[in-house]
C-alpha cells in the first residue's frame, strides 16, 4: 500500500457527547461543548512518539495499542494506504467511562484525522467517518453527535448506520454532575434485561417522540420527556449515588437523566431559574447537611453549551 505523505500535522477538536438523554436508548445522543483535542503529525522515519495530557494520563497507553493510533491505521487501511512513523499529542478534557462519549469522540477524532493526511483524492468524506466510527464505537448514538454536532437521532439500516441531525431550541441549557468514579459500559449493559414487556416499549415510544418535540420546540415538556422505561431502573444498582441524584433532582421537576451508560447526571433545564436549582441540587447531592452547597462535594458541576458543529478540522498544515 502506498504511505500517506510526510511532513503533515492535522489537529482535531471533538465535543463530548451524552446518549439516550433518558427514553431515546441507543438512539438519541447530544454534543456538549466540552472537547478533547487530537494533534497527528506524519513522519518519514518509523517511530511513534505519543505525547497524552489530561484525563487518562495516569493510564492510558502511548504505544500503537492506543485506541487512538489502533483507529488511524484502521482508517488508513480502509482507504487503501499505509503510514510510517506518527508524533501524537493528545490533550483530553472529556472525563473517561463517565458517560460522557470519551471513547466515541477518540474514535472520531482519529478517523478524523487520518480521512485528512489522505491525498485530497482519497477521501472518502464524512459518511465514510460516520460508518467506520459506528462500526468500532458499536453503536452510533455517541459517535453522530460527536461528529455533526447538536442532537442527533441515530439507527442502523442493516450494514449501514444512520443519523438526522436536529436544530435544538436555544432556551435548552445543559448541565452534568460528574462524580469521581468510573463505570464500564460494558458492566452498565450486562444489568439490562433480555426483554420488556409491551407495555414498558410503549411508554417509553411515546416519551421519546416527545423529547425530540421538546428539545426541538416545547422545552416546558423536557420534564415528561426524559421519563424512561427501559434501562435506567436496571442500571441504579451499579451507581446508586448517581441514581439518588437523578432522583433528587426529578424531585424538583428538573429533567435528570443518567448521561450515557453512567455515572454521570444530565440535567436539561430550559431557563435560569431551573439552571440554579440544578446547580443547587448537583452541589448538595452526597453532602450531610444538604442546604449547605459546600464547594468540597463529590460531584464535578458544570453547565455546558450544546454544541453545534462537531468534529472540527483545527489545523492542517
């Protein structure tokens, strides 16, 4: 196979994003603006030289099992080429096993980057991206978001995967809670059982057409929308603290959904005085005295922009 050029530096910047958002499992999923940056740089000479800032730092790889360089030679050998040596920087800000699409946006980031160092002829375009993100992230609910932005809706149509981007209403402020532990995905889905009844599959439809009306257009229906039947009930054992949170802050009537497979809490508010009594609610969760909103709590608060544009090329040289 013939080598991509040296001398290229591409830089990528990739949102974090959260799935399901409540009823829409496997299917829905929201970028945040919070972002991992990936900087590839082509070498003549063989070696790999992985420099990693930030969340996973303490351990991580910097070596070719790196999800991120397992990922550029996929893409690149998908298109038919080959590369010799690579300098990696990766500075991540994404909390990892969180929830909140860290693996997802590693993936798009990589694919990303290696669809640029291809000669302008031989890229296969963004669909391309999408496929391949979809076919090693799993599923593409992370990955949509991550690569266009915005509230994705996300299926698959035998081989392939699908998504639709939709315009969310600009009043729809998100805010996550994020503890300090982790949680596998894969630990996450072992909890979920093999079927629901009727009944559940049901409800949860309706809840999930209506969260798409509301984010989309009615934000005082977010509430009701993010009621779920399917997976989030079963998943509680594995994160009761983020389960009580969620349910605290339910409680309130603020839309708090678990972000992804967990632990991390979504809250959707939809106006300034649901953004304070989310913050509110977030900073007391875990404390003794919970009117006191003391700075030392167990969660990582933050209120985040939607993000609208996805992966973004940052610099190509």
């Amino acid at each position: 196979m013939p080598l991509i050029a040296a001398g290229q530096t591409v830089t990528v910047q990739v949102p974090a994003t959260s799935a399901n958002l409540g009823p829409g499992f496997d299917s829905l999923g929201l970028a945040l603006g919070l972002y991992d940056t990936l900087t590839v740089q082509t070498l003549d000479s063989p070696e790999l030289l992985f420099e990693l800032n930030g969340e996973g730092a303490d351990s991580l790889p910097r070596d070719a099992s790196h999800l991120s360089v397992r990922c550029i030679d996929h893409a690149l050998s998908s298109a038919g080429y080959a590369r010799a040596g690579l300098r990696i920087v990766a500075n991540n800000v994404i909390p990892h096993g969180r929830g909140l699409g860290s693996s997802a946006a590693a993936i798009v980031a990589a694919l990303s980057a290696a669809h640029q160092l291809l000669p302008e002829h031989a890229r296969p375009g963004t669909q391309w991206i999408f496929q391949h993100a979809s076919e090693l992230e799993g599923h593409p609910d992370n990955v949509a978001p991550a690569l266009f932005g915005g509230l994705a809706i996300s299926w698959q149509e035998e081989d392939s995967y699908r998504t639709a981007k939709v315009q969310v209403h600009p009043s729809v402020v998100p805010l996550v809670a994020v503890p300090s532990h982790e949680l596998s995905t894969e630990v996450a889905r072992e909890l979920l059982p093999s079927s629901v009844s009727h009944q559940s599959a049901a409800a949860n439809s309706g809840r999930s057409a209506l969260l798409i009306h509301a984010l989309a257009q009615a934000p005082e229906f977010l509430f009701a929308a993010t009621e779920d039947y399917l997976h989030q009930g079963y998943r509680a054992q594995a994160m009761v603290e983020s389960a009580e949170l969620m349910s605290a802050a339910r409680s309130r009537h603020l839309a708090a959904v678990i972000s992804g497979a967990g632990p991390t809490v979504l809250i959707l508010t939809a106006n300034p005085g649901e953004a304070e009594l989310a913050q509110q609610v977030a900073l007391a969760a875990g404390r003794s005295e919970p009117s006191e909103f003391a700075p030392e709590s167990p969660w990582r608060v933050r209120e985040l922009e939607i993000d609208l544009e996805g992966a973004k090329i940052v610099m190509h040289r």
